[in-house]
C-alpha cells in the first residue's frame, strides 16, 4: 500500500523538469563521446580502483577509449552492488538500448559500440537534456573562464573561487589573475579591484553563484587590511609563507568574495568539509576524503556578518547533517544545498532529506544537484533522489500526517525545482 | 499490517497520564491567554525569522497580540512542511475546533477569536491539563525563585543554575544570590553556605532535581578551593576575569551542585551542547545553536566522582546520542532523558528512541518531556513522541523479536510515565 | 510482503556456514560450563551493574557459579529490553531446551540445571559448532601465547598487539617479551628483532592476521630510530617516560608492526575509538567507552605508507562509519569489519550495513565478527546480523533495484562468508 503510494508519488515528481543548480559540466563539451568518457567518471575509476584495479592501467597516457573501457570492465563485477553502478546500468538503458542486468567481459563490446553510436549521433546533446528533463544546468567555472562559446541560459555560469581562496600563494594562480583582470595585485586594494574585475565579467555573463569548497577545518573570520596587506606584498615578492599565514591569506580572501557576494547579491555556495589529496596514489578525483570533526559553527561569523547574502550549504560529512538543518533553520540566509559526494547515497540521503523536510522552511531547501561532469549522468542521479523522495514524502507526509498526495507533491515540486529559481534568481 | 500494530500500540500509548519532567512553565501563567502566546513560541517566531519575517515586525514593543498574529501569519505558509508547524495545527484542532489544513490569511481571524474564547473560559487551565493527560509537570526555576504562590504538587520545582555556574562573574547575579541566601560571597566557605540555603529552600519546597544546561566545551572537574577562592575574591572586588579564569570558576560552581545534589538526593539533569548567542540578530530564543564536536567523555570525572546522584541527560546533538546510549549502559547514574530541541523532530527522535529502548535498561530510560513554555504544547508534543514509540515497539519487538503487544506497551508504559517517578521520586 | 520476502532471504542466510573472523575465544576451554560463563559475559554483568547490581556481588572472590546466577537474574528484569538480553534469550532456547519469553526468579533454577546438563555432556564442544554452523574462528592471542595445544585449522591465531603498542613502558610487558622471544629489547634493532621472532612464531602456528584497539586520539606517523631509541633506552633503564613520549613510543611500535605485517603479508585489523577504563568502578570488562571525537585522517599516512598491507577496520562510534565507508571507497588497502560493541545493535548495524552494501565494492567488505568468549554466542549474534542483513537485501536491493532474489542472497553470502576467505587466506 505504502509502495503503491511511492510510486504514485514518484510518478509525478518524474515529470518535473529541472534546473540543476551544480556540475561540472564543460559547456562545449557536455555530452559524452563515448563510454570511456561515462566509466572515466572518478567514481568508477576509483571504486575500480578501490576494488584491486591499478591506477597505471587505467590512466594510461595515450590510452585509447576502447581500450580504457576494456580494462575498466572486469572490475566493475566487484562494485555491483554499489549506487554508483546503478545510475551506470540506469543511464546505459535509458540511453543505450542496454537490457542486461551487468556490464560484463561478454557484452560491454555491443554496449560500448551502441554507445558509440548514440554519443555520435547529431543532436545528441539536445536529446539527453530533453531525455532528462534539464532546463537548465549551473556550470562551476575557473575565475578566469571567458565564459564565451555558449548558450549561458542554458549552461548557467558559476564563479568557482577555490583558487584564489586556497591557492593564491602558487605565482601560476596570481599570473592567471593577473592576466583575467589586468590588475597586478600587490596590495589589498590590487586585490578588490581584481575581485570587482572578475565579479563584474561572471554577472555580466549571467552568473547566478559564487562558489567554493572548503577544508573541514577552516574558520571563516575577517582579515584587517594591514595583515593582509603584509601577506600579499610577500607572496607578490616570491616569499613562502607559513602555513598560519596560508590559513590568514585565505580567510582573507574567502571574507572579500562575501563582500562582493553581498556587493553584486550573489548567492554563496560553500560546499564544507573536504580534505584534498588524502590518498596521493589514487586515482585522478579519486584522493580526496574528509575529516568528520568540523562544525558549521566555524562559519558563525560569516553568517551573521552577511544578512544580505544567502548560502547554500553542501556538507561532506553525514554527520554535518544536523548542523545544516539547525543553521538553515535558524540563520534566514543559511540554505540546505543537495546531497554531496560521500553523502549522495540513498541511507544518506534518506536520513538528511527526512531531517530537513521536516525542520527547515520548505522555502529554503535545495532537494538535489548532479554534481556531474557529462550530462548523461544527470537522469540516473536525480532518479535515485526522486525515489527517496518520493519514499520520505509518502511515508513522513502521507502515512504520518495525513496530508493528501497533491499537498506532498506540492512540498516535493518546491525542493525539486521552485527554490532552485527562489534561491538563484536570474538577474533582471 | 504493521500499520494496524503502530495504531493499536498508539491507541494505548494514549491512555497513559504523564508527568512532564521538564518545562519551563510558569506556574503564574501557565496556560496561554490568546493565540499570540501559541505563535510567539519561539518556534514559530525563529522559523517565520528564517523563512523572511523581520524581527522588528514579532518584536515590536507594545505590539498587539492580534496584531502579532497578523504578521505571523504570512509567513507560517513557508514552514508547513516543519514538525513545529504539525504541532500548531495539532493542539489548534484538539483545544480550538479548528477544522482547516492550514492556516491562512483567509482563516486566522476565525481561529484567533475561537482561541481567545476558549483560553478566556473558567477553569481552561484545569481543562487543557486533565485534555492532554497531565498529572504533574516540572518547572525550571530561577534559583532565587520564591517558589510560592502555587501548587507544588502539580507544578514541581526544579532548581536551574545556568545563571550561578556561567554568570557568577556578573555583580546581579551575585546581588541576587546575596539577597536569595543573605550570604555574601567572598570566600568559597561562603559560597558553599550560600548554596545550602539555595538547596535547602528548593527541597523544603518540593524541589526534585537540580537542572543546567551546558556548552559542548565544558569539562567538569573539580578546582581546589585555593583557586577557587582566589576567583571569588577576585569578582567580589569587581576584577574582571580572563576566559579561563572564568571557565575554571564555572567548573568550580558546577562541581559544588553536583555535591550538592549528592547531599539532599536530588538527581542533576544535564542539558549538553549548547552554544547561546550564535546569531545574535535572531529573534527571542531564537539565537542558540551549537557545536557538534563534544563528547560525553568531557564528564567522565563527575559520573566517576557522584556514583550517588543520578545524572539524567539530554544531548542537543543526534551525533551524541550513541554516546548517551553507551554512557547509561555503563554507568549506574547515567539516564537517558528525552530528546532536545534540535534533535526533538520525528527522524532523530525515531533513531534515538530506537538505539536506546535496544540497549539502555529500561528503567533507566525517561522518554519524553515537552520543554514548552505554555500548557497547551504537551498534547501535541507528547503525541509527536507517541507515535514514534508506537512504531519502535511495533516494528523492533513486537515483529523483530515477536513480544505480545502487551509486553512492548509496558515497555512504552515505563519510559513514558513510570521512569518519571522512579528517576524523580518524591521527597518523603 | 517484503516481511516475507525478508524471511526466505533470513532463511537462505541461515544455510551459509561462518568462518568466524574475530572472537575471544579460549581455544582451551571453548564453550561454557555453566550458566554462569554465558551470564557472566561483561554484556550481562555490566548492564546488570548499570540497573543497580553493585559489583561487589557480581564479583565477590570464590563466588559459586549457581550463586552468581542466583545474584544476576533478579536484575535481568530491567534490561529485557537489550538486544544483549535477546541474545540470552535465543541461546538459551536454542541449546538449552528453554520455552520461556523471560528468565525469571521462578524459573532460572530449571534453566540452570537444564544447561549444565547439555554444557557437561560429550562432544558439546563440537555440537554447538555444527548448530550454529562454524566452521573456524579467529582468536585473539597475546603477544606470548605459546599457541599450542590445540587445532589451529578451527582455533585460528590472531596476534594481538595492545601491550606492546600501549605498554611496553611497562617492565612486566617487558619481561614477556624477553621471555617469549629471548630478546631483551635495549634499540630499535632489539626490538625489530624481537617483532620478528613474534611474527615467525605466529606466522608458523597459522596465523592469518594481526590485530590492535587503538584509543581515539591515537595517530599513526612513523617515528625515526634515533628518537626511539632514545625512548627504548630510557624504559630499559626504568625511566618513567612522559605522556608525550610514551605516545611515540606507542607510535614507533605500532608503525613497526604495520611493517611485518607488510613484510609477512598479514592483514592488520584496527579496531579504533576506545577509551580504556572510563568507568574505574565498573564491572570486568564493563569500564571501556569512547570519545565520538575520532577520524580516519588520523591513519592516512598509514593507508599511504603500507598500500600492501590490508586494514580491516572497526569503529566504536556509529559516528566514524561514514569514514570507514569512505575510506574503503577510497583506499584500496582498507576493508570494512563487521559492527564493533557499542555499534553492534541492531538500528546501528541497519545504518552502517545499508551504507556499506550501497558505497563500498562488495569485495571489500567483512560482514560480521561474533567477538564472543563463549561459543554459545556466536548463534545468537550471527542471528541479530543475518537478519538485518536480510532487511537490507530485501529492501535495498530486491525492492528498490528489482534485484533477483538469487543475486542479493549471492552479495549476502560474500559479506558473511566469502570475503573471510578473500581477505584472510590461509597461508600457502
């Protein structure tokens, strides 16, 4: 009875269209072009990987797709069970003609050359997104992308500032600032001219968010002029800084981008909790792994020091779950974003879905974002969430509080798609 | 099938009087007198905050209580979805023939006049106890609470001493405990003798536990009265202390209830985990938050050092509650006590409810208390939490482990009423 | 109907004989011998404890096996509810011919007798293996067990490692070691050498893994020989060695084992978060908690540094599961390791195995260790799992994925049985 009424429920929310507010789509190549491009995804390298696979195999320089593919198969028997190779087996029959129930030594060949050919076929990119339901997909795009050669209503830009956060102390990141905005910066006001360059050119192109990923143990605070001005005349000198200094220099930076955020009324995206390079030997975007002991907490001065700029937060950690809830709850420019990474899976999500439905206003949550690199990935992703949420509105809203199946549906369009428009309005 | 179980539990669970174990009723004005008093619950105020409502416009001083409502109303459309919301609608239906799914700006001016009507009757106060099935509720008291005025039998007194262990430094705190004991500080002989009176005014007065809540870095220990006494003749002189000194005189003051709690019997409940102020532009108790990086190691020491006292708790982090599951499994003076606050919504209190009643003796479990400020907040407070009980004894013994629907209902029995008084017992 | 599909499942799972991967047991004296061996496991005492039992009558010197039972079962009332009771519960029907729901004042005296008679009878040793479907468990031997006299092929040695991480300050440890392997350890190359004589001692008499529990600050880094020297020569000489340097003393040694276990390709089981003696008044075995503050980035440098040594891994705290997953997501040389202590009840095992089964390759996962003394536990233990790990099929995978049934029971089998073999293979 109950499945029946999950199934109803996910009926419906299956024909809501989408705005996906974050991936890592390349606007001029967003689609795949074959397989190896869907099974070089980091989470089936990795798991690959993981599983016994070696890293030289399958980054192979020069390595042909085929190939690739050819290698990467046998292990994807060991990760079966994973939701990772669910949306494959997903995206492979929505897409491909596929009808197996695995991807094996016997059958990836015909997979991969049907593959080939749909990938291939003109239009393509425009049938996956229709086949997906995309609207529209948020990019996450290097401060200094031209952000020229597409449709941005359709590939909507995104100022991804971890760079100039975390890595403005490497001469390569000044350099390519420098060339982005024509400012040599040598002092903080170098520095806010070069931001308010970079600003002006992401909300000029139709940028709806500012956005960063952030180390689970960074504080964000404010940095007087003269600390950081002291900060930028050394690195501009080529001095090394320590590693207290780094830490200085970056909350320097990240509290200037808010200032802008608040300046230009950018939205925020903070995205907390990760630790870089953890597994050095892994495989590539598969070495990055986190530290649960982190607490929104760190992010108290911000929140209250920017009343005019809203966030929406990613949390790594499952067990951050409960801080986002409680600060979205609290702190009106504080928003539930998505479902990331280690915790987009369906325990997870269930878990925190359940939590915030039922605790933060239903005006402020974000349900899901792809997070993808290729948009085929887009329709096994937000599958898997439609039917948790499809589960969570049946049970928590229809079973437990009587509401009727319109009333959940409504609450279930709002997370899906309305607040996606709520939150990153177009810029009149 | 499973769902005939839950109501048939949920039916019984319902018959059983309750003794609330924790409020912060005032025992002067204990019922609401109009539906101003419902929505200015800080639930409503800091989740309308959250979804846009300006603080000036809840907090305006001298505002009309029909006015306030008006102004809420708007915005309680955006926190529909919330389990706080449920609560509104629950006790509107139960005490105010509200009829509606929700309420609206076509719809309230109705509700405000049925409320007012009803919460002016004669004798509302006795009614909304004996309609939500209260025996007796607990209070917090300030610690130089007269305690007169009201019947103690029904309103039972509960010191809380937030204000002597976090605030002694300030002079009206000190003015107040001078004047509550006739004793002034100067010296840790004095300060003891200062809490005898305290204590003894609160025991003479039907007082059954000593009560605090806590920030997630506290560490009880206990300090010497050599330092000690140099802390209180330094703030006796009005010398301002530095943050340690003011955490060690804080540990110092919790140390000394915990042997005062030990001396007259009383049970010391512990509130872990808040942080207070964290957004400071928040409305009215709208403002705390916390940090989840506390453990209940912190208070190792105190369990080890009063294996006299019982210590119920509550954490305000879900992420604390398995170390509340293991604390009590392990030591004799540690209970668990209801879910708080944060975690006081229908997914965490399902996860808790669960793990505890599995691995924690049932006799040193107390379910549930309402925390409310107005009377009219158990009913639906407590029927939140009795249906989750339904469903844990439903699903994990009388399906997982095959127990009579009679055994699992004297298990709920026992958490929800008969630890009450078995935790709290009555002074002879 | 999915309540049915979980019991054929269950009953499928039921069939798979166990190898059982960590355990307690003393290969001299398997099972119990009466009642009071199963009643005197810490589960039972130190709940009992935590309902009111002092431990003095638990533990009084010379206490007659009937009469310690006699002490305990009038406390057994208050914890029916634990998962801990319901396992007494299913041994005792299962082998003890017990029809009762509870075990009472009024009936224990029969259950008693009725036990000692099966307990005492020929072969029972081999009967409670083939009905509870054994066919080789993992010991936990101390560094200097002659591992002798017994059958290695069912008994199979485990080196244990705690005393010479965590005190080999101690001269008694010492003495142990000199003892066992003719080494009086006064250098780094002392000590190397004695390790080596351990690891051939254990290798040779069947081992298949090493295995340590670690406190939750504990952080693996390698420790150089200059300064271990250093602090091995001060121990030789008696010197009392500081908190600091006895952590790296403890760093240096358990980096040293990582090494053998590369060197003689022994998987090396972690199980991480406890806080030793906690609860210093508390029963044998029931002092031990934790601190939920605790996570996997205190190892990476250990998972980087030793990509040949395998680490299966508990966790004390629920809390740190989303790392154990990730990491073994991640890490090729991490593997997940059944449900530890305070984890190993049935809603946390639900969690933790969901989250497992969706995220980590399913080679790569252990399902479950009984961590038993006695024998007659592993039935009733390897029960509470089999049926979680039902559910978790039936629903996850079966309901949700459309999975055959076949194909779940398969990834069942290779989480409770296969991957034993897989990740501890026998030595050639």
């Amino acid at each position: 009875m109950t499945l029946e009424l999950e199934r109803r429920l996910l009926n419906e929310l299956n024909q809501v269209r989408l705005i996906d507010p974050h991936s890592h789509i390349n606007p001029h190549a967003a689609a795949s072009k074959t397989l190896a491009d869907i099974l070089g995804y980091h989470y089936y390298t990795e798991l690959a990987h993981s599983a016994g696979l070696a890293r030289e195999r399958i980054e192979e320089p020069g390595l042909d797709p085929k190939e690739k593919v050819a290698r990467i198969v046998p292990s994807l028997r060991d990760i079966e069970n994973t939701v990772q190779y669910n949306w494959l087996i997903g995206l492979c029959r929505a897409f491909f003609h596929f009808d197996g129930e695995t991807i094996t030594e016997a059958n990836w060949e015909k997979l991969y050359d049907d593959a080939l050919a749909v990938l291939s076929s003109p239009g393509w990119e425009n049938r996956v997104l229709d086949q997906s339901g995309l609207d529209a997909i948020f990019l996450t795009n290097d401060f200094d992308d031209p952000l020229a050669g597409f449709d941005t209503s359709r590939y909507i830009p995104c100022l991804r500032t971890d760079d100039l956060v975390f890595h403005l102390t490497k001469s390569e990141t000044r350099t390519r600032l420098a060339v982005a905005t024509n400012v040599d910066v040598g002092s903080p006001a170098d520095f806010e001219r070069a931001l308010g360059v970079l600003f002006g050119h992401f909300v000029a192109a139709g940028a709806r968010a500012c956005a960063i990923s952030l180390p689970p143990e960074f504080e964000a605070t404010p940095v007087g002029p003269a600390t950081a001005g002291k900060l930028l005349t050394a690195i501009a000198k080529g001095t090394e800084l320590g590693l207290d200094e780094r830490n200085i220099l970056a909350q320097y930076v990240f509290w200037k981008l808010a200032e802008k955020c608040a300046e230009l009324r950018l939205p925020f995206d903070l995205m907390i909790g990760v630790n870089r390079r953890v597994y050095e030997a892994g495989v590539y975007q598969g070495q990055d792994l986190f530290d649960s002991r982190c607490s929104l907490i760190q992010y108290r001065r911000l929140f209250n020091a920017f009343p005019q700029v809203t966030f929406p937060i990613s949390v790594l950690a499952h067990g951050m779950n409960q801080d986002l809830v409680s600060y979205s709850w609290i702190f009106p420019n504080v928003v539930t974003n998505g479902h990331w990474w280690y915790s987009n899976t369906p325990a997870y999500i269930e878990l925190d879905c359940r939590t915030r439905l039922t605790a933060v206003p239903q005006t402020k949550q974000i349900g899901y974002y792809s997070d993808m690199y290729k948009l085929e990935f887009a329709l096994p992703k937000f599958a898997m969430y439609r039917q948790v949420l499809a589960r969570v509105l049946a049970q928590d809203f229809v079973v437990e509080r009587n509401w009727s199946e319109d009333r959940a549906l409504a609450l279930g369009k709002l997370v899906l798609r309305g607040n996606v428009e709520r939150v990153f309005p177009p810029r009149a």
